[in-house]
C-alpha cells in the first residue's frame, strides 16, 4: 500500500468511525455559540458610560459583599455596557448605580445543560471526557490529512461545487472537499484546542508567572482598602483599562487544616486591557493581597513566554472566552459547515463500503 492510499484509508475509515462523536460534539457547539451570541448581542437596555477608578472601587467592595458566591466583577465596557458579577455559569447584570438588570443562569435555559454535558463528555463523565479528547485529536489528524489529499488535487477545485445540487455520492462528495477545505484550518485549531483542554496540565504551567530575577519594588496600598489597591494597580499601567477584578473561587473544606486559627489569604486577581492589539481580552493581570495590600505579581501579555502566549489561546480559541463576538461567530459557523460536510461523508462512505459488499 502506498503512503497516499494509507492516508485516503484512515481519513475515510477514522474519519468514519469518529463522525458519530464529531458530529455530537459539532452540533451541540452550534448551539451553544447561539447562545453565546445571543447573549452578547443584548445590552440591558444600558449606554456605555466609564466608571472613575473610586466608582470601581466602591463597585467591588459592595458586590462582592453583596454576592459572596460570585468571583468576578466586570466593569462596563463599549462590548458590555453594563456591570456584570458572575461566578461558573452564572451572571447577575447591574447599571452604573448598582441597581439589578436581570439574573441569568446558563443552565436555566432550555437544553443548555444536555447540550453543554453532550458536548464536553458525551452524559457519560470523567469517561465521555477522554473518548472526546482523543476524538477530537483524531478529527484534527483527519482533518489535516484532508488538506494533503486536496492539496495533491487541487487543479479540479470548483467554488460553485461547494453546495450540493442532489443528493447523489458524487455531488456530496465534492462539497464535503470544498467546504472542509474552507473550514479546515479553524476545524483543526478547536479540535486540538478542544483535546488540550481536557489534558490541560499539559499547558497551564506555561501561564503560570516565572519568578522574577530580581525583586522590583511595587507601591505598597493599604491594607483591605479597595480605592487604595486599585490606584496602586493603574499607577502601573496608567494607560491600560481596568476591566475586572476576580477573587480566587471557594474550594470545598476537605478537613481541618493544621493552622486553621491563619485566615487565608486572598490574592485577588486585577484584569486589564493594556494591548489593543492583543484579540484576547484581559490577557494583562496583577494579583493583590487584599488583607496586605502588597502585590504580588505583574504580568502583560506581550511579557509571556512564545509558550505562554500560546497557551493564554487554548481555552479562548476553542470556546471565545474573553474573544471578540466575530469570533464566536466564526467558529459556530464553522461548527455548522462541518456538521454538514460530516453528515455528507458519513452518506458517501456508507453507500460506497456498504452497498458494495451487499452488491457482492
């Protein structure tokens, strides 16, 4: 066998064989980028007006004692006209005067939590989780693969073949080229995002801030004073917008703990916009100690390691966490094109091995 039929083998064999995983997992993240979408196109009724830095500070200090179980509070942006206290799954929306707007949970809406478990684990947990992973690499292979094969074909691509006119295996099979090869390059990138995440040790140290070489004397605030540690935060990065301020989220009490009388310590994490150019938003962030109010780490995007700022796109690229909503639309769009392309190649590949073998 040669190396070309070897590659039509497992792009349409693998390829087969993942298209009931690819196929879930594509249609549920439609649906899920819907949402998304949905989301980002309502602006509770609100202007964009600016926060000064003591609004801010008064805005932190009230919602999280108001909220307790939320773990960031974003301030209004041009994207988000409104203040919004959120925690996993959960938003509340608030006006520059604190007044409620609405309270939203994403697994009130209907389908929502089927979808998004379909999605990640197939209902099936920790197992479904690791099926999918691996499914998603093969698809990323499957996918590559494809580029060879039309690559060495390339002299017969038609763009007006790119929608089926019937539904014969011919007409199917030539917008299952054209279209994957339109889509082919984001399809790869969720569906080794997609795997990264599941294995997610394997690039999360890389966002991790290295220990500086020497010590860099940082203004000290006063200690649990809100307007004091967001000034000493925007004295270092004067030109950059504060967009949010995250509180680490509570983890279950899993016994007594040897210096239980200690309160723990709570570094909050101060998210800015300091590089515009940087698609990812609030990739800039300091941590602050709120009881000491000495900060204890400064780091912008464009300081990261190349690793590291690959890794700040792992989780972003897969799902348009912090990501223009353009992006959100590009990818549920490529979602629903490769529903499509799957479904016609599942059709082919089934008429032409199946029909086959009952022909003879």
């Amino acid at each position: 066998m040669s190396m070309v039929s070897a590659l039509k083998w497992f792009h349409n064999w693998v390829g087969f064989f993942i298209s009931i995983t690819m196929l879930i997992v594509l249609t549920t993240g439609v649906y899920l980028g819907s949402v998304d979408l949905l989301k980002r196109t309502d602006n509770k009724g609100q202007a964009f007006v600016p926060l000064t830095l003591e609004q801010k500070a008064d805005t932190v200090s009230r919602l999280f004692e108001r909220y307790p179980s939320m773990s960031t509070i974003r301030f209004p942006t041009e994207h988000t006209p409104y203040i919004q206290a959120s925690t996993r799954g959960k938003a509340i929306a608030l006006d520059n005067q604190l007044n409620e707007l609405s309270s939203s949970s994403s697994f009130d809406l209907p389908f929502y939590e089927t979808a998004f478990w379909l999605h990640r684990n197939f209902l099936i947990d920790n197992g479904g989780k690791y099926i999918n992973a691996w499914a998603s690499l093969a698809g990323g292979i499957v996918t590559l693969i494809g580029i060879y094969l039309w690559w060495r074909v390339r002299k017969g691509f038609r763009l007006k073949q790119s929608l089926p006119k019937n539904t014969r295996s011919s007409s199917l099979l030539k917008s299952h080229i054209q279209l994957g090869l339109f889509i082919s390059v984001p399809l790869f990138i969720l569906c080794v995002s997609g795997f990264l995440i599941t294995y997610n040790s394997l690039w999360t140290g890389a966002l991790k801030p290295k220990a500086a070489l020497e010590q860099v004397a940082y203004p000290v605030s006063q200690a649990n004073d809100w307007l004091s540690q967001l000034t000493s935060a925007q004295q270092i990065w004067p030109e950059a917008e504060l967009i949010s301020v995250s509180k680490p989220r509570s983890t279950p009490n899993k016994g007594p703990q040897p210096d239980s009388d200690t309160p723990q310590q709570l570094i909050y994490s101060i998210q800015f916009d300091q590089h515009q150019g940087v698609w990812l938003r609030e990739a800039d962030r300091i941590s602050i100690n709120y009881q000491q109010g000495t900060i204890e780490s400064v780091l912008k995007h464009s300081d990261r390691s190349f690793a590291g700022k690959v890794a700040s796109f792992v989780r972003p690229l897969h799902d348009g966490l912090n990501m223009p909503a353009s992006y959100v639309m590009l990818i549920t769009l490529v979602s629903l094109i490769g529903t499509l392309i799957l479904s016609f190649s599942v059709v082919t590949f089934s008429r032409r091995t199946f029909s086959r073998k009952k022909a003879s």
